[in-house]
C-alpha cells in the first residue's frame, strides 16, 4: 500500500479499491500496415502499440468506419479506478482470472494511473458485475 493520493501496490488492496467503471463508448481493436493510418485516425485513437505486424490502435467504433476498417469485435471498455502503481503484482492476473472462470475474453491495457479492461460488447455487464464482485469479496 502507498500513501495517501500514491499508488497503490498491495495486491489485496488494489483488487478491494479497483473500483470498475464502465466506458459507454464502443471500441474496436485496429491494425494498420506502416502508413496506413492518417493523422486524424492516430489523433483518434484512445491508444495505441506498434508491432512487428503493424500499428494497433484501440478505436471507437465510428472512428474504426471513418478509417475504412470493417467491423470487428466491439469492446466496452472497463477503468479499474484504483491508482495501481506499475510494479504492483496481482491485479491483472486477478480480474483476468475471475473473467476466465466465467468464459468471458479480455484484453488488459496498462496506462500509468489505472488499468483498463475491454470486454466483448455482450459480456459487458456480466463482466462489470463480476469484477465489482471480487472487490467486494476481497474487501470482506
């Protein structure tokens, strides 16, 4: 644990304060050849990765049509609020195996304050229900 308004490091304590909060937008999960995406798309995404294969944005759903892509799994994207620090252990591996266990695919993304589940548009809800569950399992 770290003090107050720091990051939070203790395993327990950063799946007991995870506090998830749905996105109401709809993302999609996009590749692009080297040049293949413009300026706008880039300044579009909400993030992005560049591998071997390509550059990968993660894009709302009308920004993913502008760009030309053709429709793929949508996402609804899922904050774990708690400030997670970047060395704590655990937390991932805690919300993916709880989605695990009930069938439910994600994709972790790491940003510098917070973590951030996508969950297939259709599990969302159960999925929300699932991790707010774990909290409160693990706050007793």
């Amino acid at each position: 644990m770290a003090g107050p308004g720091g990051p939070v490091r203790d395993r327990a304590a950063m799946i007991a304060g995870m506090n998830p909060v749905p996105d109401p937008q709809v993302y999609e999960f996009c590749t692009f050849r080297d040049g293949q995406a413009d300026a706008e798309t880039r300044a579009a995404a909400l993030a992005s990765f560049v591998e071997d294969e390509g550059l990968s944005l993660i894009l709302r759903q009308p920004d993913a049509r502008r760009a030309g892509i053709a429709p793929g799994l949508a996402m609804r994207r899922i904050t774990l609020s708690v400030h997670s620090a970047l060395d704590g252990v655990g937390l991932t591996a805690a919300v993916a195996s709880v989605l695990a266990d009930y069938g439910i695919a994600c994709n972790m993304v790491a940003a510098y304050h917070h973590d951030h589940v996508f969950v297939p548009l259709d599990d969302a809800a159960r999925a929300l229900d699932l991790l707010r569950g774990l909290a409160r399992r693990t706050a007793g």
